[in-house]
C-alpha cells in the first residue's frame, strides 16, 4: 500500500481468505488507509475504483456472518476516502450504517469529516490544484445541512458522549462562511461562545445596536431558506429549531436517577484554528475592532495561544479591507519578534495592503517599512513583491517618490544581478525549470525598472539635468537583460533537448546488447576534466583484465592483484601531481584546447 500498489494488496487479501487465513482489524485498516495514500499532495483525487473496493470491503464488514464488526476507527478511514474522492452518495451510504449509541458510534473525527466534506463539496471539487466556486443555493444547502449534524452534535455533547475540540468547532465555523448570509457569518460567533464559553463581543445581527449597512451583501435565494429540524434528547430536552442550532446550551440539572451524568460542560480550550475562523468572519462582516478583542481574549491569560502563520495571514487580509497599511507593516515586525518565519507571500499580502491605501500620504513609508524588513531578514528577495513595491511608487506619479522608490531597490537589483549571472543555490526539491522560472521572473522585474525610468523621462518627472544619469542606468540594465535572455533561450534548449534524448533513449538495436564491449566501454564523465576522464580508461582496464581472467585462484591471483595495485597507486600519484599543477604534457594541453 506504501507504494500504491493497491491491486497486489487487494489480491493477498482475497488469497488469505481463500486459504482460511481470515483478515483482523487490523489488516482492514491497512487496507483502508492506503486506499488515500495517493492523496497527500493537493490537487489529487481518488479514483473511483478505489473507492468502490473500499466501500465493499466495508459492507462485508457489517454482514451478520462477518467475523470483524467495524469500529468507529474503520468507519472514519472509509469516510475519509470517500471525502477525499468527492463522493457523497458513498459517503453518506457509510454514515448512514452508523450506530447513534454504544460501539462504533461518531465520535469527533467523523463529525469532522463529514461537515469537511459537506463544505469542500458545496464550493467546488479538485481540479488540478485550485477549487472553483460553485454560484448557486448548493451551499446554502449546504450549510442547512451542517446546522442538522451540529444539532446531534451538541445533544452528545451535552449528555457526555462527545468531547468536543478545536479542529470541529473550526470546522463548523468554516462551513458557516461559505453561506451568502451575514446571519450565517455571525452565528460563527455564536458558535464560539457556545462551546468555548468565549462572550460575544459585538451585538447579534438583528439586535438594535448591530449596524450591518456598511456590509456588501449579496441576493439570497430564499428557497433555501433554513429548515426546521430538532433533535429529542434522552431527558426530554428539545434543542431549538436549525436557526437557532447556536444559542447558549444549559447543561443538564442532576438527576438522582443518573448520577453518572454530567452536570457541567466540557468546554473547548480555543486554538489556532478557531481563532482563524474568528478573524475570517469578522473579515467577511467589515468587524475589524472585534477580530482583535477575540485576538486579545485568545492569545493572553488564561489561554496563551500562540498565533501560528495562518493566524497572521487572516489578520493581514482583515487590514487590507480595512487599509491598514501601517498596522500590517507593523504586524511583519511582530512576527519577526515572536519566531514566526516570513514567506515572500506574506510580504506580497503585506505590500497589497498598502496598495488598497494607496491615497493615504502615509503608504509609501509603511511599503519602505516592509521592503526594510524583507532586506534584513531574507538572504533573496521575493521578486514579485519588489514589482508590488515599483507599481506602488508609480501610481503616486510624484518624481520624488518614484527615484526614492528605484535608489531604495539598487541593493536588490545588485542581488538580482549576481543571481542571473550564477543563479540560485542548489537547493533540494527545486527542478532545473523553476530555476529558469526564477531568472524568468528576474528578467521580468528588470524590465520592470526599465519601464519606470522610460516613465520618468518621458513625463519629464526629473529635471533633465539628471536625464545623462538615468539613461546610463537603463544602459547598464538593458545590457544586462540582454544577456540573461540570451543566456535563458540557451539554457532552454539545452533542457529540452537533454529531455528529449533521456525520453528517446538509445537506439533499439543497442539496448540489447550485453557483450564484453558495451560492458566495458568507457563513459565519460562530464563532470571531470577530459584528462581525468583519459586516465580512468587504464586503471579499468587493468581491472577488467583481473577479473576476466579465467580459471584464476585465490593465491593465483596474488601476482595479478600486487601489479593491479602498482598500476593504480601510479596512476593516483599520476592524478595527484596533474591536480597541483606539477605535470602539464603536450598531449594534454592540446587536449584541453579542443
């Protein structure tokens, strides 16, 4: 299963039952859980095939004459495969087998991925690496849908047959945004406070004191509005209609007839997670004030959560709503100070957040701020994030602003520089063609620069006293680009022609051929010198006649091996005074000149 191959592992499964060696639990969850293996990169699906075998295997599970009964563990495995296939009529025909109490009920992993699938299904499916949104009540639906399984939820819960965590109540949270409903968005902060005991910290929506006129909604469509749904608790207790499904829950009276029944709620000890499903719905209301009272709340006493890079990203987007292009440069500061390692990404969202202030006077100063930071702590710049900064400079149509903009980024373009010139270290998990890519993307920003000092000469935005200067800079930068592009289209070709030859391979009628000639032919190696690749062709040659040598014994081939051992101490000593510069023969230099 490690290695994919699912039909070979399905086969030794149907032979142990053949030969009376009946499969335990655990052999079923192998099988179950390489099923998904293929899928731990983004943008892969589960073929359907695979989802059949394992939905099959699944119900021979539950008949009565089966051997092993599955556990809750079995179930979320198979649910799992099914929601990362995008199969709901399987997933639900799995959920729909699922005991409502005693062994092999839900437990918290599999409300999780049901509500995980539920949502990933409303908005899109995988295709290639990205989802697409659907536009329609399907997610409405949807999240109709998730108010009904939250409502089982919290009656569990309440009686002590669930645990609730942070990854669920995220998860709810997060199938609750994807609604076109300002209510949907809001109960996220209702959901919060009825699992974490966490206060609201703004007005519901509908109260008197709640303004929502500054919001850009969009139309719902009203047939699919929520349904009234309720579930009966064992006591009696009759949770509020879906609407409603996020009110504050009482937990139960005690009762001497249930002594082992809960009388306080186990509440949600609030995490990264949550903390972002928070941020993201204050962002999608226009709420920024409450978003960081519940960043405050979480991350000081009696909490102490730690903000992780998601945390800081959903932050980021909240300021660029609301054009809070100095409080995002200040935001990269503090996360320097508490440990967190700054992607280029996140100095691009940083800088496109000054770009939505743009009118304030203010913003190239917090963009400087920005571009000082990525200086200081990133050995390359982020090149896409030096063009955000060189558009930003030129929308204030100010010469002042513009030449400041072009001195500020001359240490990188001398960074940029070295790099098209020797490229980019060799780092593992980069291919050949990303570090194309990578000098591509430098060419382009160099164009960019190009193109800003044409600007400033043609609007006249510097006195032409300085023009002699500026055109001596667009030499020296057109000169440059002119040789890394050729130098790219060499480089280009080159892999494509290398590719093309590893795909072609050799000849058909020398890929057969296994005679002491092609055994013992000599490849170069490109990486050496050509006289350090002339000299290998003795030292394997006088192996070669060692080891051909037929009928040899041991002690017979003492001699052999004695004179082999002189041949190669000569040829090492040989090696070592060309490598110091002591031997430089005629031959060789004639060599080295073709």
């Amino acid at each position: 299963m490690k290695r994919g191959r699912v039909n070979d592992a399905i086969k030794i499964y149907n032979e142990m039952k053949k030969r009376g060696q009946f499969p335990d639990s655990y052999t079923y969850m192998l099988l179950f859980r390489g099923f998904s293996q293929d899928t731990t990169k983004l943008g892969t699906k589960i073929r359907a095939e695979a989802v059949s075998k394992a939905t099959n295997i699944y119900n021979s599970m539950t008949s009565p004459t089966s051997r092993v009964k599955p556990s809750i563990m079995h179930t979320n495995a198979v649910l799992r495969l099914c929601a990362l296939a995008g199969d709901m009529d399987a997933l639900w025909g799995v959920a729909g087998k699922i005991p409502e109490h005693g062994p092999g009920s839900a437990d918290t992993i599999t409300y999780t991925t049901l509500l995980s699938a539920i949502r990933f299904d409303a908005i899109g499916s995988i295709d290639g690496t990205a989802y697409v949104e659907q536009i329609g009540p399907q997610r409405q639906q949807a999240v109709n849908e998730g108010r009904r399984i939250w409502q089982e939820v919290i009656a569990k819960w309440r009686s002590g047959e669930l645990q609730l965590d942070a990854e669920l109540v995220s998860q709810m949270g997060n199938l609750l945004r994807i609604s076109k409903r300002i209510e949907d968005w809001d109960d996220v902060l209702s959901l919060v406070q009825q699992t974490t005991s966490i206060e609201r910290q703004i007005a519901p929506v509908g109260s008197p004191e709640r303004r929502i006129e500054h919001v850009r909604l969009e139309p719902v469509d009203k047939d699919v509005e929520e349904e009234p749904a309720s579930v009966v608790d064992e006591d009696g207790w009759v949770p509020t209609p879906a609407s409603n499904a996020f009110k504050p829950v009482a937990p139960h009276a005690y009762d001497p007839q249930h002594p082992k029944r809960p009388t306080r709620l186990a509440w949600v000890e609030p995490g990264n997670p949550i903390l972002s499903s928070i941020i993201r719905a204050c962002t999608l209301m226009r709420i920024p004030k409450t978003a960081l009272a519940y960043w405050n709340i979480i991350t000081s006493e009696p909490y102490n959560i730690k903000p992780d890079m998601a945390n800081y990203q959903a932050i980021l987007r909240l300021y660029g709503i609301n054009r809070q292009s100095g409080q995002a440069a200040s935001l990269i500061q503090q996360m320097h100070d508490v440990g967190i390692q700054v992607t280029g990404k996140t100095y691009r969202d940083a800088l496109d957040v000054c770009a939505r202030n743009h009118k304030s006077s203010s913003t190239m100063e917090h963009a400087t701020q920005i571009i000082d930071n990525m200086q200081k702590h990133m050995a390359y710049p982020d090149v896409p994030a030096l063009r955000k900064y060189l558009s930003l400079a030129l929308t204030t149509d100010s010469g002042h602003i513009i030449t400041t903009a072009i001195d500020r980024l001359d240490p990188f373009i001398h960074i940029l520089r070295s790099r098209m010139v020797h490229g980019v270290d060799k780092k593992v998990g980069i291919t050949p063609e990303q570090r194309l890519d990578d000098k591509d993307e430098t060419a382009g920003f160099f164009r960019n620069v190009i193109s800003v000092i044409d600007t400033l000469m043609s609007r006249e935005l510097v006195p032409r006293e300085q023009f002699k200067l500026w055109h001596e800079r667009r030499s020296q930068l057109n000169a440059l680009l002119t040789r890394s592009l050729k130098t790219l289209t060499t480089s280009r070709s080159r892999l494509q022609q290398r590719r093309s030859e590893n795909f072609d391979g050799s000849p058909a009628g020398e890929q057969g051929k296994d005679s002491a000639d092609s055994r013992n032919a000599y490849t170069p190696v490109p990486d050496e010198p050509r006289w350090k690749q002339e000299r290998l062709r003795p030292e394997r040659a006088v192996r070669d006649f060692v080891q051909r040598r037929p009928g040899s014994e041991p002690h017979e081939r003492g001699h052999y091996s004695l004179r082999l051992d002189a041949k190669c101490r000569d040829l090492r000593r040989d090696s070592e005074g060309r490598d110091n510069g002591m031997v430089d023969l005629p031959g060789e230099i004639a060599m080295r000149e073709q």
